[in-house]
C-alpha cells in the first residue's frame, strides 16, 4: 500500500495496520500517513469554513462546515442510484436545504416540526437507501445544523441562500466526478418504487425521522438550550443495528461528560489568545480516533467551544451534559415504544437489525 493510499483510509482503518504491522518501516509510513491526513483534513476545513464565513459571513459559516462534511462523505460514499439521478437528488436536498431549516426556524414550534419531518423524510428516502452507508448522517446532521444555527434577518438569509447554492455546486459537482464511471444498478424511480412502510428500510427511515422530528418539537416547546444536541444525540443512538443501539446507550453519556471534563481542562489553561484552538484541537483528536467513544468525547470540543460565548463556561457544560443525556435516555424509550407499536400492526418485529 502506498502512503497516498494509505491517507485515503480513516483512523478506524489505519490504526488496526498500525498495531498489527510487525514491519517497522511500514507501521512508521501508516502512522505518518495517519498524522497527514489529519492535518491535512483540518486545514481543509479551516480554509473552506473560513472562505464562507468571509463572503457571506459570520451567520453562514456553518454553511462551509455542511459543505465540508458533504465533501468528505461523497469522495468516497453513493446514494446506491445511477450517478446522474444521484447528483440531481443532492442538488434537491441542498435546495431543501435553503428553505426548510429557515422556515421551520420562524414558525410556531408545531408547524415547524411538519415542516422539519417531511423535509427530513424526503432527505432520508433520496440518501440512505443503502442504510449501510450511513448518509444520514452527514446529510440529516446538517439540516439540523441549519436549523439550530438560523439567521436572524432577511440579508443574512439572502446571503444563506448563495452559500448553500455554491455548496451544493461543490458537492454535487465532486459526486459527480468521483462516481460518473461507476455503473449502477438502480435509478429514482426504483428508490420511489422501494418506499414501502411495512419493510424494514423505509420502517427503519420514518423511525429516525420522526424520533429526531418528536424529540426537536418537545425540546423547542419547553425552550431547551441548544436543542439540536438533544437531536444529534438521539441520532447517534438510533441506529438500524440493535446492538448499536445498545453500545450507544450505555457510552453517549459518560464519554460526553469525559469529553467536556477534558474541554474544562484544556480552556482553563490555554492563554486567553488561543482558546479559540480547543475546537481545532479537538476536531484533530476526533480524526485520530478510530472509536465512538472518544469521536463522541472529542467532539465536544468543538460544539462547546461556539456555546461558551454564548452560554459562558459552567453552562455550556451544564447545557451539553443534559442535552445528551436527555437525547439518550429518549432514544432508548422511543426505542422501545417504536417496536412494540411495530410488532402489533405488522405482527413482527422487521425493522433492520431487530429483528
């Protein structure tokens, strides 16, 4: 394997070739190549977020963030359709893009989830009908994302508008690239023709959607800080593997509480001058780490690093820790109410990975 081939992998992959390599010079090359990537990986991001927040501004950075992630998803993952039809549909999620997240974000909390479900399912049904590529979440992250982090006037929304325009480009334009030479098998009208509510893909997509859809209205009709935490949490645990699921449960929590501990740490001894690169530290940390457990603990750098000027210190830990854990502890119960409503209208247990 060369090096170039080597940066192509994520430390989930590396890191088993660095500890079973028994040959020293290629277990140094793979450490390297580990190191590169990461290195190169973030300055990308820095370069792409701070493109977007300097043209259309501060409001819309987080447009160059849901550009980024896309990047790295689409280099290598597929919407499981022909190539063409594929880089339409990411075009039509980047158009729902520009408007749900904003109109849900100025609407009465329940018109706003109607809005956030149907959105979300379309996006759902178009990205994860291989649900093994785990698109969603990249593509259903995001729209939380833009929705958590709306604009607050018409100028910064106009700007949203041409932001997410020019990702949508990007990435479409890259998909396009990087796939227009693989031959596949299905089309959009076999993933339309695949929507069935009694199988378990499309069971296993409206139980995310409207897990994430429940979970969002509950927390913006008691006016819970930084809701869409509560959301990605859930996310993270509700997977189509049950025993995902289960792994996720019992590790969400404690390493969230692990990873802002370590967040404390780090902020109360970094020189006031350069606090702003915990989030660089962390999402350095996050690329490193081949397992959920510290992706979940060095993830919270970043997330807290944009709370605390809002919130301040103590409670954007606080806000952090009980939106995990009540993203959690939900996903768990939902969980269960979900596949015992399942079993008395289908008779069984279908949804992927259950049963």
């Amino acid at each position: 394997m060369s090096f170039y081939e080597a940066m192509q992998l994520g430390a989930v992959n590396l890191k088993p070739l660095i500890k079973d390599t028994e040959d020293n010079k290629l277990k140094k090359r793979y450490i390297v190549a580990l190191i590169v990537k990461n290195f190169l990986c973030l300055l990308f991001c820095m370069i792409v977020v701070t493109f977007f927040n300097n043209v259309f501004g501060s409001d819309n950075s987080i447009v160059g963030v849901v550009t980024v992630i896309a990047l790295l998803t689409f280099r290598f993952s597929n919407l499981d359709f022909k190539t063409t039809q594929s880089t339409i549909a990411i075009l039509g999620i980047f158009a729902i893009f520009i408007v749900s997240p904003y109109l849900a974000s100025i609407v009465h909390p329940v018109l706003a989830s109607i809005i956030n479900f149907i959105s979300m399912m379309a996006i759902v049904i178009l990205s994860c009908h291989n649900v093994t590529l785990s698109n969603q979440s990249t593509l259903v992250l995001s729209y939380l994302l833009l929705y958590g982090y709306h604009v607050d006037d018409v100028n910064g929304y106009i700007n949203r508008i041409f932001a997410l325009i020019l990702g949508g480009i990007i990435v479409s334009g890259i998909f396009y690239y990087k796939h227009i030479k693989v031959n596949f098998e299905n089309s959009f009208s076999d993933i339309i023709k695949d929507i069935d509510f009694s199988k378990p893909r499309t069971k296993w997509q409206l139980k995310l959607v409207l897990g994430i859809t429940i979970i969002i209205l509950i927390g913006e009709l008691v006016n819970l800080p930084r809701v869409i935490w509560a959301g990605f949490a859930f996310m993270s645990v509700m997977q189509p593997d049950k025993e995902k699921i289960q792994y996720r449960v019992k590790r969400r929590c404690p390493f969230t509480i692990i990873g802002s501990l370590m967040f404390v740490a780090l902020y109360l001894v970094i020189p006031e001058g350069y606090k702003g690169y915990v989030g660089i530290i962390g999402g350095l940390m996050v690329g490193a780490s081949g397992m959920y457990t510290w992706q979940t603990s060095f993830n919270c750098f970043g997330a807290l690093s944009a709370a605390v000027p809002i919130f301040g210190l103590h409670w954007a830990i606080v806000i952090r820790i009980v939106d995990n854990i009540i993203g959690v502890v939900y996903g768990k119960v939902y969980n269960k109410i979900f596949d015992k409503v399942d079993e008395k209208v289908f008779g069984e247990n279908t949804i992927m990975g259950v049963g």
